[in-house]
C-alpha cells in the first residue's frame, strides 16, 4: 500500500481519492484506505462518491499531518520523527482514531519525557484527556 502514497495518478485513482488542506497544503488519500486505517479521518471525508473532496485539517501542522498520512499507508516513522513529535501524533492519532500510531507515539513520549513536580499535573490532565494508558 506504501506505494499508493504521494500517488498523483490517473481518473481511476483520482476518483477514490480525497484532499485534505492543512495550512494551505494540499494532501491526497485514497477512501478506502482512510476508512480500514484511520476511521474518524474517513468520516471527516463524508460518504463518497466519484469527485474528490476538500477537507479541511486545521488542528494538525502540515509535516505532521504528512506524518500521518504516512504511516496510514504503511509507513514507519523514525524514531527521531516520534520523539520530536510525539504529543501532536498523539493529538493527531486520537482524534483521526489511528490506535496503532497512538500508541507508539504514547510508548515514545513515556520513554523521553521527564517528569517532574512541575509538569506532573499537566501531564496527568494531558493523559486523562487523551485516554493515553501508558501515562
């Protein structure tokens, strides 16, 4: 599926296919795959049908997103990717219900963040909000 992704191809393809715009970014994805890998993202996208559709993503930076959108079509982000943006792939992955890359990115932030006196509560609310079990 990895191959499909960043695809610009032919009418068969682009019927399948929605745009998403994150800071004036335009990103392509295939519905059926956003429907198996990333429900809540399908939603956003409504039913269908054979003309693509702007959606627009205005909680989520460009390079995130592009993120996403990476390891939705099988993609494995680095671990430096996760580290760096761990807390917005958790925001991300939670709201475009994509568990797996949650959790990941979860298991990262656990292993690099340090907590202290000071963060503690923020950190707690953080987990409560999200429903991250890891925190």
């Amino acid at each position: 599926v990895l191959h499909l992704w960043g695809e610009s191809g032919g009418s068969e393809v682009e019927s399948s296919r929605e745009k998403a715009k994150t800071s004036h970014v335009d990103f392509h994805a295939h519905r059926l795959i956003l429907q198996k890998c990333a429900p809540e993202l399908a939603e956003m996208c409504g039913v269908g049908g054979d003309n693509m559709t702007d959606v627009p993503i205005t909680d989520a930076k460009p390079d995130i997103f592009r993120h996403v959108l990476y390891y939705i079509y099988g993609g494995k982000l680095t671990d430096d990717d996760l580290q760096a943006n761990a807390k917005e792939l958790i925001d991300a992955a939670d709201k475009f219900g994509i568990v797996s890359l949650k959790l990941e990115a979860e298991a990262c932030y656990v292993k690099t963040a340090t907590l202290t006196i000071d963060n503690m509560l923020d950190n707690l609310l953080y987990a409560d909000s999200k429903n991250c079990a890891l925190l």
